[in-house]
C-alpha cells in the first residue's frame, strides 16, 4: 500500500492527476465576481487585461490581467473568447508566483472553476451532461477544438489543486483529469506547445506497471512534444524530473536543465516570462541532483 500511496502522490506532484471530489463545480455558471473594475464597460476591460498579460513578469501584472477579465464576463457572462484566457492566467499565477505561498491553493481551484466556465459557456452539449448529473468523463467526450484550450488548463489546474488538497482528492479527480486530457490529446495533439504530449509522457514515467507506467511510451510522448515545440522549456524540466529520474539517468538529467539554463529568455518571444519560471524550476531541481541519484 505504501507503493500505491507513493505512485498516487508522484503522480500529483507534477500536476498529473487530480465531482471535482471535495469542490464545487462552476457548471451552472459564472460566479458572481466582486471586483471594482466591474463597472467599466467590458471592452475596455477586455483591453487592459489583455495588456496587462503581456507584461505577465511578474505577480501583480498576472492578477490585474485576471481582476480585468473577470470583470468583462462578469458584464458579459456569455464572452467565450474572454472566458478561454482565464484558466491560463490563474494556473500561471499560482504555479510561477505562488508557489510556496497562502495563495497557492486557492489560485488553482479559482483556475478549475475559471475552466468549467469556460467548458460549459462554450459546449451546450457538454453543459447538458454535467448539469444533468452525468460524468465529467462522459462529458469529456464531446469536447471540441474550441474547448480544448480551456479543457487542458481545467485538468492542469485540478491536479495540481487536488494534490495539494491530499491523498483522497486526487484518487476522487484521478478519472476525469485523464478523460479530459485524452480527449484534449485527440483534438488538438499541438495545443500549449505540446502540451498534451507532455502529459502523457509525465503520466507514463511516474505510473507503476499494473497502472499502466511504461517508460517507452514516456520517452515517446516527451519526443512528441519536443519535437512540436523544441523551444518550450517546461518539456525538458518534466522530462528531467519524472523520466530521467525514474530511470536513472544522470546525464540526461544534466543534459536537459542544462539546456534549459543555458537558453535565451526570448527563446520564444511570446513566452518570455514562462521561459524565465522553467528556468527557476531547473535551477531548483539540479540542486536536488544529489538527493535523486
């Protein structure tokens, strides 16, 4: 059991896994957002939040992004397009700037919610589902391109919310986490430079055999998603953590952080300041080298 328990939380540990077992669901719509940024006219907060993302460096940037856009669907509840940006904006402020912090947790389940949002404003068909009393795994199965985007983020952010929520949450979040995030791999293999590669490649490293770990379907998933986007670093700090660990490989494990260290911020222009949190990632992990190997 102990084994089982250790597979669980590694899982978990890099936002793997995750009813949204011991939360509520946004299913039925936008939460009523207190926000004085709520009486401008929406396109106009439409635009200060988009500029404020730009300028995503650092924590305060990121959250006047969010307080501007949540102001504009509160106007306009049915603003998908304005929906879709809030679940990255909420997972890149906790997992960048809160890391270690109150906030933490908290920025995660406002990111799920932000996502279920999104899902359901999006898809009448997958609204219907959930708001039926069916499964999110059921439901899962008739998203589209369009909610792709959001889809990953909401199983990005469940996973890491549930995990820092304990052991029983994520084994109750587990099945619609890997639902979504099959489906989202189906739709759209290239969506957040690889990401749904990237995934998979983390899921099969840490999963133990008899829950379907394989390290060659890992290595080939990481393949896949550095093959589709070679400049996105957050691939090769994964790669690093979960798969050349798991088979012990020191040298790829320095080959990778090293990479990551060595690369430009503007390696990809439009994700500077996610270039810059990969690097602090790496940075933070080659110190533990001697503790993993």
């Amino acid at each position: 059991m102990k084994a089982f328990g250790d597979w669980v939380s590694a899982l978990a540990a890099v936002g793997l896994i995750g009813c949204s077992a011991g939360r509520n669901s946004a299913w039925e719509g936008p939460k009523e957002v207190q926000s004085s940024a709520q009486a401008a006219p929406a396109d106009k907060l439409i635009a200060e939040g988009d500029e404020a993302w730009k300028n995503r460096n650092d924590a305060a940037s990121v959250e006047k992004a969010i307080a501007s856009w949540e102001g504009a669907v509160a106007a306009n509840p049915n603003d998908t397009e304005t929906l879709a940006k809030l679940p990255r904006a909420y997972y890149f402020l906790a997992d960048a700037y809160y890391r270690g912090s109150d906030k933490y947790l908290d920025t995660f389940e406002k990111g799920v919610s932000a996502a279920e949002r999104a899902m359901a404003t999006s898809n009448p068909e997958f609204k219907k589902i959930v708001t039926s009393g069916g499964s999110v795994e059921d439901a899962a199965q008739k998203l589209t391109p369009k909610e792709a985007e959001s889809a990953y983020w909401y199983a990005s952010s469940l996973g890491k919310w549930a995990r820092a929520k304990g052991f029983s949450t994520v084994l109750g979040n587990k099945d619609r986490i890997k639902a979504v995030m099959g489906k989202v791999l189906e739709v759209k293999p290239d969506l957040f430079h690889g990401g749904p590669d990237r995934y998979w490649g983390g899921y099969y490293a840490v999963a133990p055999g008899f829950a379907g770990g394989d390290m060659e379907k890992s290595k080939k998933h990481f393949e896949s998603s550095l093959q589709l986007a070679p400049y996105y670093l957050g691939t090769k700090v994964l790669m690093a953590d979960v798969y050349a660990v798991k088979v012990q490989d020191r040298a790829l494990f320095d080959k990778l952080l090293d990479e990551v260290l060595a690369a430009p911020d503007d390696i990809n222009p439009d994700l500077i300041p996610e270039t810059r949190a990969e690097k602090v990632k790496a940075k933070e992990l080659k110190a533990k080298a001697k503790e993993l190997f």
